[in-house]
C-alpha cells in the first residue's frame, strides 16, 4: 500500500506542472570497481523525470549494463546513492524491485515454457493470483502480438518475438519505471522499428518512466527525450538530442582518404586552416567542424590537392549525436565500440 502510495505520488507530480518534478530515477556519483581494477563506474550521476524516455547511449563496456543494475538492485555499487521511484535502491530494495520492471540485455525467458507459461510465472512472483493473473497475461499477450503463438514453447519464437515477451513479463506487475538494456540489439530493422512504437506508446499512454539503454545513435536520437552519453563509466554529455546537437556550431565535415597512409599528412595540412576545427582522424575518415561546410570543402579539398592527398569521398551535415560523442570522448563513437571502452 505505501509502495503504491509512493508510486502515485511520482505519477501525480509528473502531470502537474506548477509542482517541482520528482525524479523518478535519481543517480548521483556511482561509482563501481570490479575485481582486476576495472573501474567500470567512475562517478557517474544523472537523473530522469516521471514519465520521460531517457536514453543511457554508450559503446561497449562504456558501463550501461552496471549502471542498470545497480539501479535495478541486483548489483551495488562502492559508493555513491540512487533512488528509483522515490526509494532508495541500497536501503529500499525490495520496494524498489515492486515498483520497477527490468528487460536485461540478456532474455530472461525460459525456453522450453510457452509464453503463456512464462507470463504467468512471472505474475506469480509478483503475487498475481487466480483471474486477475489469467486476465493480465491475456491482455499482455495480445498487446505484444503473441495471443497465436501463446501455447508454443518459446524455443520457437523469433528473435523480435522473444524480446517482445520480454519485454511483457517486465510489465506484468504494472511498474511505475521500466529498465530495458539494449532492448533492439539483434533485432532486425522491422522488429526494431516494432520497438520503438511499443516504448513511445508506454511512456505516452501509459506513463511510465523508461531507461534504455542503447548502442544506436539513432536510437537514442528517435526515442529518447533526454540521454546521458556514457564513456568510459562517467557521463560525458546530457540533454535532449536536439540540445546536444545545436551545442555544435555549424556543419560537420567528414572526408574520406582514398588512402590511409595519408591521414597523418592530411591532418598536419588540414589543421593549418583556420575555417575547421574540432579536426580529428579515425583510420582514413577526417571529421572537422566549420561554420559553413559548403564554402570550406572547396578550401579543405585544394589543400589536400596541393599535398599530394587523394580524397575517395567528402559529406558535410547537419551534426548528429555521432559528432557529439565525438567532440566529448574523443574519438568516434565507431572506433570506441569496435574497441570496447577500455
Ligand atoms: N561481473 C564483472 N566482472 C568483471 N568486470 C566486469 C563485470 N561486469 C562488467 N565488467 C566490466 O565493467 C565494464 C563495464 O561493463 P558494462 O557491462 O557495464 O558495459 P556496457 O556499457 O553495458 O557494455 P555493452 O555495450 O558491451 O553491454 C567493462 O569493462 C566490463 O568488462
Ligand atoms: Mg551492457
């Protein structure tokens, strides 16, 4: 009852404006080593508002999935706090686990159950009884496309499929905040798009405050409202996607050498221009910033020329969150996932 209690209280200030919003997820100065010294959390602090999609976008090893579980109280961290739903994760835990749904980045079906059967264990655990229980599973089957392939054993299931079930049996309890670790990875494109519209719709219709992490750029830009970009278990960036991108002045300019050999001559030339900046080089792609690309490409591209630095291919844009990654880690949000964080 107080649990419920708390968790209209969160929902109740999301929807009015003139009170101070209540974070629904609070994350202040984590920090966790794991065994061989690797700081996977080096104070990492953030917070998301009721109701809000917010978006935890790093590469591999950046520290997502310890953030989550520490928010989701199967893992501690040395030191720092985090309240979830108004609770505290380390002093509340059990309450903490009621009010929050959790999809980890590994599936947490059981394959040789069918939906039905691992939807109902599941609202079992969460003290789900008789028909409330049959209804509920019912309904969350139907909502995620699988009310057909209910009685089949989940061995059988597609990769979308598997993750939609997942995705049910962390909302069987009706939680106020859901956790969802790279929700899409290894999905195809239509399971992912499939996704998306299933996490807008929670988050508008339902209120439900949601964490995803995510490795997509393009995720994070499409769904989330606001987003911490993680390197290296501390947050480099947040704010909307729109935010961060118009913190970048101009345009983005990426040009790709016909040979990598090049790049170090190329950027020594290149870094005498006064109309780029930013210039940084992965393997043989330059990536520098100008206030008006159109007019410093030809500038850029002469003076490649006049050193002897063939160009395969130039593109200017608009920045994207792969230019902002870029300007606070340091490197490109590609080259630091290929090669994990560390
Ligand atoms: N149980 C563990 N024992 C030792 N080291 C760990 C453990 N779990 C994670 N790490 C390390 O902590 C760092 C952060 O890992 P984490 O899984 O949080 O990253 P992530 O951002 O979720 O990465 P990915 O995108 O690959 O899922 C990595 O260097 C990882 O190797
Ligand atoms: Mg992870």
């Amino acid at each position: 009852m107080i649990l419920v209690e708390t968790l209209n209280s969160v929902r109740h200030q999301s929807s009015s404006s003139s009170q101070p919003e209540l974070p629904a997820i609070e994350a202040r100065n984590l920090v966790k080593t794991y065994r061989g010294d690797v700081r996977a959390l080096d104070r990492l602090s953030f917070r998301v508002e009721a109701g809000a999609i917010f978006g935890l976008l790093g590469p591999n090893g950046a520290g997502k999935s310890t953030t989550v579980k520490i928010l989701t109280t199967l893992s501690r961290p040395d030191s720092g706090e985090a309240r979830v739903a108004g609770l505290d994760v380390l002093r509340d835990a059990e309450r903490v686990r009621h009010a929050i749904g959790c999809i980890g980045q590994k599936s947490g079906v059981d394959s040789e159950a069918t939906g039905r059967e691992n939807l109902t264990l599941q609202g079992r655990v969460y003290g789900l009884r008789g028909t409330e229980l049959k209804r509920r599973v019912a309904e969350l089957l139907e909502r995620f496309g699988l009310d057909q392939a209910a009685d089949r054993v989940t061995r059988t299931y597609s990769g979308g499929m598997q993750r939609r079930l997942d995705v049910a049996m962390g909302l069987v309890h009706h939680p106020s905040v859901l956790f969802m670790d790279e929700p899409t990875t290894g999905l195809d494109p239509e399971a992912r798009a499939d996704m998306w519209k299933e996490i807008a719709r929670l988050a508008r219709e339902e209120g439900i405050t949601i964490l995803l992490t995510t490795h997509y750029l393009e995720e994070a830009d499409r769904l989330a409202q606001r987003l911490a970009i993680v390197d290296r278990g501390r947050v480099v960036a947040e704010g909307s996607p729109e935010e961060l991108k118009s913190e970048l002045r101009g345009d983005t300019i990426h040009m790709e050498l016909a040979q990598a050999e090049d790049a170090s001559k190329a950027h020594s030339v290149l870094s005498r221009l006064e109309e780029l900046r930013e210039l940084v080089i992965d393997t043989r792609t330059l990536y520098a910033r100008a206030d008006r690309g159109a007019t410093t490409v030809p500038i850029a591209l002469a003076t490649l020329e006049s050193a002897g630095v063939k160009v395969a291919s130039v593109t200017v844009a608009r920045p994207s969150l792969d230019d902002v990654y870029l300007r606070y880690a340091g490197r490109s949000f590609r080259e630091a996932d290929q090669g994990g964080s560390r």
